[in-house]
C-alpha cells in the first residue's frame, strides 16, 4: 500500500492514463521488434515524464524524491522501458546537479529539452562496467579544451541522446582519482553510434555503443575538477537506487496483480485456480516481496529527504527489490501455468526484463560489497 498525497495520486493517474492509452496498445511489437519507440517516448516528455527531477528553473517538473519514487513505481507497472529511459537522463543529471555550475545546470536541460528529451550516462567500458578505475577513456587538455578519446559500452538513451555525460581520465597514473565528468553535447564532431544491442529484455529501451573519436569539449564543460569523477559517479548511483527498486517494484506489482487476475478466472478440477492453497501461498509470498520492496525504497528516500546517510540502505533496497522482482515474476508465470509463459500475457516479458535490474546501475555482488564495506567500516 502506497500513501501518496493528493498531488502524486494525480500524476500517478496521469501516468496510468497515458501509458494505456499510447503504451500499451503496442509494447508486445515494439518488445518483438526491438522497437525504440521514440515518437511516443516524447509524447511522455511533453507531460514532464523525462524531467521531473528537474528543478522548474530548468524546465522540469522539481519534484521531491518520494514523488519521483511514486513516478517511477508506477511507469514501472506499465513499461520498464519508459521508466528506465526516464531514469538514465535523470542518471546524466545527477553528477551535474551534484558538481556542476549553474550555467553547466542550465546548458544539460537546454540540450535536453530543446532536443528529443534523452540524456545518457556513459561510464561502462568494454574492459570494465563493476571497475570503474579501468576506464580507458581519455580526456586530454589541450588550451582551453578537452580532447576526448575512447569506447563506452551498454549505453542506455545513446543513440538518442542529446548530451552525454562521459566519464574519462584525465589522469591514468591516479586510476580512480584520475576519472573526470564531462557534459558532452551529442553533435560534436568525433562521436559516432556503434553496436546496438539486441537484448533478452527491456527491448524497448535504446542500449548502444559510443564512440568518442577526437571528441574536442571545452574547458567548462568539466564537471567539478579534474579527479572528481568518481566521487560524482558513487554519488550519482547512490542516489539513482531506491529509483531502480522503486521501477521494479512496480513491474512486481504488475506480475502479482496479473497473476491474481488469472488465478480468479482460470478454473481447473471444477474450481478456480485461486482456490488452491499452494498457489494463494505462492500469492502471499510474491506480496510480502513487493510489499517490502515499497517500504525499503519509501524508507530509503526518506533518509534523503530528512538529509541522513543512506549509501547502505539504497544498496540493500535496489539488491532487494529487483532480486524480488524477477522472483515475483517468475512465481507470476508458474501460477498462470503455460499461458504465464506466452507473449500474449504480460508476466513472461516482465521475467525478462527484471534480470538485468540485478546488472547494471551496480551489479548486486557490487551492492553486497557496498553493504557489507558499510558494516565493516
Ligand atoms: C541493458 C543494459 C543497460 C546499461 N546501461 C548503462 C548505461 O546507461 N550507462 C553505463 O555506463 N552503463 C550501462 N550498463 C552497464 C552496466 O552498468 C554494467 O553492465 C554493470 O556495471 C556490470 O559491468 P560488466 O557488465 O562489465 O560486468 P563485470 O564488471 O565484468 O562483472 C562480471 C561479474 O563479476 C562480478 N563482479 C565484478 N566485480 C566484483 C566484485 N568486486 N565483487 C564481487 N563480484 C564482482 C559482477 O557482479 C558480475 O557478476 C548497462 C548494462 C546493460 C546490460
């Protein structure tokens, strides 16, 4: 159970509308083709759904963290890819936000408002997405600029990205403390779209290659000093968790709700399939996952909100909850029996989603090295 205020029950029924509506009429296609569908991903940028960590004074919705935690839950219901896309421009802002000048502040929202709306964090390499100290991506000086040079991999948004913000060294000798954050506009010269992923789930999301190729930045356009990257990197993943549980605790939802759904229509041996112990056991064990998934993520913004450390809690809360998800749906899909494991049902898609929830923003062993790091301290 959610308690949500007046305002975010609104945007929430906003968001339920539009993603019936222009969503999911066509996510089985767009899923079966690997389908980016940009032209109604910006539908859902004129309502704010790219922006709404942005602050108003940069054309963004401002909201507070439990508003955006409630967003992203409930896109999560409907299409991890939109949530997902949503989440990786607000991942590209964060180190700005955290770092950056008001006039850096200023120029990303420029660029991605007055563009297609997408940003993309490009930190992972092909040598190196847990082991950020291996980035092999170089940023010269060179006056009053940078020259950028290097490979990022698995970037999400890239190909439609208006601005990346890149991670390269600025000093290799210092591995991590070398590592610097750039804002880099996408029509620069030197940058290039590789390999566009075809991947198990979440195919409605853009993940691809970017090639930087004698990529020249001015000089503002670094974000912090040079050797903050890292520290703005930790930061920025930190804050992005209880937004990655909160979009998988919407997709467990989903998977339960549906689950339940069937279970009350589908009748076997002269009854409802609802009826049967083992799968109502099944039903409360899925709602104890998701309903413990909302309360570390709720729990876990709130520690934000009240300015209180949360580095341990975001870790467990995004391990936790997306751990929960591919569990719940995996428990979705054996209660629905074979049709459970059919395209023509929903809960066979969120499987495949969920897995790579455990992968990226921090692999979950990376999350237990971040836990255990906290209580050894
Ligand atoms: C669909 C998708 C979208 C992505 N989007 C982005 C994006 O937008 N931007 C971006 O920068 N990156 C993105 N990534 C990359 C993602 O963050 C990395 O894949 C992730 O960090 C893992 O890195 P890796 O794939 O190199 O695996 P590796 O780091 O090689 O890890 C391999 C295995 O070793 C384990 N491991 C590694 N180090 C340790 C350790 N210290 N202790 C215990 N176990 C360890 C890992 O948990 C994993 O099981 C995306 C990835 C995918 C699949």
């Amino acid at each position: 159970m959610r308690l949500l205020t007046q305002e975010q029950k609104e945007i929430c029924e906003m968001i339920a509308s539009f993603m019936e509506k222009e969503i999911k009429p066509n996510l089985q296609e767009w899923d079966h083709e690997n389908h980016f569908p940009d032209e109604v991903y910006r539908k859902a940028h004129e309502l704010g759904l790219n922006a709404f960590e942005a602050p108003e004074e940069f054309g963004g919705l401002g909201l507070d963290h439990k508003s955006a935690g409630a967003i992203y839950e409930q896109m999560g219901y409907y299409d991890s890819g939109l949530a997902l896309t949503s989440v990786t421009t607000n991942l590209a802002w964060k180190p700005v936000l955290f770092g950056g000048t008001e006039e850096q502040k200023k120029l990303f929202w420029d660029l991605v408002m007055n563009g297609r709306g997408y940003a993309s964090f490009a930190l992972t390499e092909p040598g190196g997405g847990s082991d950020v100290a291996a980035t092999r991506t170089k940023a010269v000086r060179e006056g009053d600029e940078y020259v950028i040079n290097g490979a990022k991999c698995f970037i999400t948004n890239g190909g439609f990205a208006d601005v990346y913000l890149a991670v390269a060294s600025t000093d290799p000798s210092k591995g991590a403390k070398g590592l610097t954050a750039f804002i880099v506009e996408r029509d620069r010269p030197g940058i290039s779209i590789g390999k566009e992923e075809d991947k198990c789930g979440i195919r409605t999301t853009n993940t691809v290659e970017v090639v930087f190729e004698d990529v020249r930045v001015p000089a503002d356009h670094r974000v912090g000093q040079e050797g903050d990257g890292f520290k703005l990197v930790m930061k920025t993943l930190d804050l992005s968790r209880p937004f990655i549980a909160a979009i998988a605790t919407g997709m467990a939802q989903r998977a339960l709700d549906e689950a339940i759904k069937y279970s009350k229509e589908r009748v076997t041996f002269g009854q409802q399939i609802c009826k049967f112990e083992a799968l109502q056991f099944m039903m409360a064990d899925m709602d104890m996952k998701v309903e413990t998934s909302r309360q570390m993520y709720c729990h876990v913004l709130d520690l934000i909100e009240k300015h209180l450390p949360f580095t341990k809690e975001a870790a467990i809360s995004k391990a936790y909850a997306t751990e929960c998800t591919t569990q719940v749906a995996e428990s979705a899909i054996q209660i629905m029996g074979g049709y459970g494991y059919m395209r023509e049902y929903p809960v066979e898609k969120i499987w495949r989603d969920s897995k790579v929830f455990q992968i990226f923003e921090g692999t979950n062993q990376v999350q237990r090295v971040v836990i255990s790091g906290q209580l050894l301290r």
